[in-house]
C-alpha cells in the first residue's frame, strides 16, 4: 500500500511540474503584469463601487500603478505568433496595427485615470468616468484579442 501511494504522489508531483511556464518567458512576463493589472483595476474599481472603502490616497496609489503598469505588456508580445500558454488570438498577429492601437488608448485612459487623481479633493464621482475609460480600454482588446 505504502509503495503504490509513494508511485502515485511521484507521478502527480510529476505531472504537475511538467506543465508549469517558464516564469522568463515572454507569455509568463505578460501574464504576470496583466494579473497585477486586473488585481490593481479591481480594487480601484471596489472603491468607487462600494465594495472597499474609498481611500483617496490607495486609489491615486493605484492608479499611479496601473499606469505604469499598462506601459509594460506590450514589450512581451512577439510579433509573430509563438508558442506557449497563451490566450492571445491568432488575430493579434495578423492585426498588429490594431493591437498596438488598443495598447496606446489603455496607456492613454490610464493616464487620464491618474491625472484626475491629481485634482484637490479627488470624489469618487470625479473618477467614474474615467474609471470608465480604462475598464471599456480592456474590454476592447479583449474582445478582438484574447481567447476567454
């Protein structure tokens, strides 16, 4: 009994490191920075939505961030399609004038988004839109680009 679970937790442990990405990769980098990005949006997105407290200072932390962040993807994508786990559509490769179209209106919407966090007495309500802006941004490539 002790040899056959000993067999098994091997073969798993196995298993589970031959699908792991090279964390080097280019497909890896953009992910990694795309996460941060999601993660960085939605919490940006909970202040002004209720779901966190709204903290004046976090969110132009945060959008800050997610500037800077949404200058660094783009640099990860070949430009011929490659291997790996991607879940870019072959289109992003045969479009690459439009894909880099989409990147600079994320950069720009995210700009504005840190911008308005300048402003005195910065109110949720003043960051809706722009909130808006960058949310509809990654919808956009999304939509053309990515496989769900």
């Amino acid at each position: 009994m002790f040899k056959r679970f000993t067999a098994m937790l091997c073969i798993t442990l196995f298993a589970a490191g031959c699908d792991r990405v090279d964390p080097d990769s280019p497909v890896a980098k953009r992910k990694a920075i795309f996460k941060d990005m999601l993660h960085t949006s939605e919490n940006l997105g909970g202040m002004l939505r209720g779901r966190l407290p709204f903290d004046a200072a976090g969110f132009a932390d945060g959008a800050g961030r997610l500037d800077a962040l949404a200058h660094e993807p783009w640099q990860h994508f070949a430009k011929q399609a490659e291997g790996g786990d991607s879940s870019a559509r072959p289109e992003l490769w045969q479009r690459q004038a439009r894909f880099e179209d989409l990147a600079r209106r994320l950069e720009a919407s995210t700009a504005v988004l840190r911008e308005q966090t300048r402003q005195q007495a910065v109110q949720p309500a003043s960051l809706q839109a722009p909130m808006n802006a960058v949310e509809a941004a990654c919808k956009a490539c999304h939509q053309e680009f990515r496989n769900h």
